[in-house]
C-alpha cells in the first residue's frame, strides 16, 4: 500500500512488514488488525467491512468481528444497519483526554481560584470518562466546614452537577451510547434513578445553562456546575463549585451561586480559545 495522507496533512506509513498478521497461534494478530482498522477509518473517514477483509487479507467475517467489537466499544460508528463504519466518539475522547486536559488545567486554574474566592466554596474542573466524571484540578475552600478537595477523585456523571453539565451537551446518540440501559446506578437516596428522568432534568439544564446537585453523588454536599465547550461546541470539561448543604440550605440555596459559576465557564472558555 503506498503512503497515504490523513485529513491533517500527515502520511500514515504503508503497513510495515513487522506487522503483517502472524501465523496462526501468534496471539497478536486480532489486536494488530483493529489497530490497523482504527488507522484505516481515520484516514479513510469510511470503511466498509468488504474493504476491510481485502486490506487485512483476512475473511469477511473476521473483518465484521472486528469491526462490531470497535463499534461497541465506541471507536468506530454506523450512520444504519450494514452501512461504512466510521470514527467514533471514543476516538475524540481519547484525543481530548491527552490535548484538552493539560491546556484547560493551566487556564482553568486561576479561574478556580477567583471562583473560589467570590463564592467561598471549593471550586473543581472535570472531564466525562464515560459515564463518570474525574475531578482533574480542585481548589478548596478556606472555610472550617468544607467540600475538601477531589481531585482525582471519580463520581456517576447522571449523580453529579459537573457530569450533567457535560451530559447536556452531548447528541442524543451518544447519551444512549454512555446509557444503553433505562437503569441508573444509584449514588444516594437522591440519586436519579432512570434514564428518563435524566433526560428530563438535561432538558432543563440546557434551558437553564447550567446544572444543580443536590446530596446525589455524597450526602450533604450540593453542587452547581457549567460546562466548557470548545470552538465547535464539543463539551471539554465542567467547572463547578461544591459547597455543604447544610449552609447552601437548599436547592435554591446553591442556584444562587450559578451566576457566579457561569462568569467563570465563560472566563475559561475566553481564555482557551484566545489566539496564542
């Protein structure tokens, strides 16, 4: 095969002879093919399963075995049944994960910090990890009584303020992609239950711009967050702020700090896509 350029303008070398399928028994050959598979869809932006079969010189069963593990794990997609399978969304996170995360921490941060000083509560960023979010960078309130700080620490996006922020954003396809089934993992007691009823409070959320927590994901913690979108409206992260509910008193009680979380969403979101 000779070299071909992908959509960026960079070759992708042509398949080098180490990593022809090795002979029956070898172990690698099913792994080296999808790798191969992924490298093929994201030059080709399309592939059917014929072609592939004839590009790995491998049988057209194998070729769909292959193709059908990539899409359920959400590297490849079809627009309908028996159509070409394409990228998929999991490709973007993996991408966003390495890139985004690294830019969005550096500007985000004294924006956390601001943030945390107007509202005196703990202010976090976090990234969606499929149907979890991780708190990537967190600045902890002063105050004796305290959200501490999360970061690193991994919550159910639907039972979290910053992961429904991020959930709202996404295509209707890929909440049914993250939420195949119409049963929610419970965090608490106040925890949605089903995919119906988040669906129904995203609604909201997108109307609104941004989301509320109230003791889903720990008991006795609220939680307002927004989320940051890059240039095409992609949904990166959340910022939000974390505060005892035993002081934010009730639901309206730490709504009335969303205006402050969204200056700082909109502040970031500046800061990010300001030319360098």
């Amino acid at each position: 095969m000779p070299n071909q350029k992908t959509p960026h303008g960079a070759r992708l070398p042509a398949r080098p002879p180490e990593v022809e399928p090795p002979a029956a028994g070898g172990g690698l050959t099913s792994v080296d093919n999808a790798l191969w598979l992924l490298q093929l869809i994201g030059e080709r932006q399309a592939l059917r399963v014929a072609e592939a079969a004839d590009l790995l010189g491998v049988a057209r069963s194998t070729a769909h075995r292959l193709l059908s593990a990539l899409r359920r794990r959400g590297f490849v997609m079809q627009d309908r049944p028996n159509g070409a399978y394409r990228p998929g969304p999991a490709l973007n996170e993996i991408g966003l994960a390495a890139i985004s995360r690294i830019d969005i921490r550096r500007v985000a941060r004294p924006v956390l910090e601001e943030l945390r000083e107007r509202t005196q509560e703990t202010a976090s960023l976090a990234v969606l990890e499929g149907d979890t979010v991780r708190f990537v960078d967190c600045v902890e309130s002063g105050r004796s009584v305290r959200v501490g700080n999360r970061t690193g620490v991994v919550r159910l996006a639907h039972a979290s303020a910053v992961g429904k922020a991020i959930l709202a954003e996404l295509p209707a396809g890929e909440l049914e992609r993250r939420y195949p089934s119409n049963e929610l993992t419970v965090g608490t007691a106040a925890s949605l239950t089903s995919r119906a009823e988040l669906h129904a409070q995203l609604v909201e959320i997108r109307a609104q711009g941004y989301a509320l927590n109230w003791e889903e994901s720990a008991e006795g913690v609220s939680a307002v967050a927004v989320a940051l979108r890059d240039t095409t409206g992609t949904p990166l992260a959340a910022v939000g702020i974390a505060a005892p509910s035993s002081r934010t008193g009730s639901i309206e009680g730490i709504r009335a700090h969303a205006p402050a979380v969204l200056a700082a969403a909109r502040l970031v979101q500046e800061r990010l896509h300001a030319p360098s």
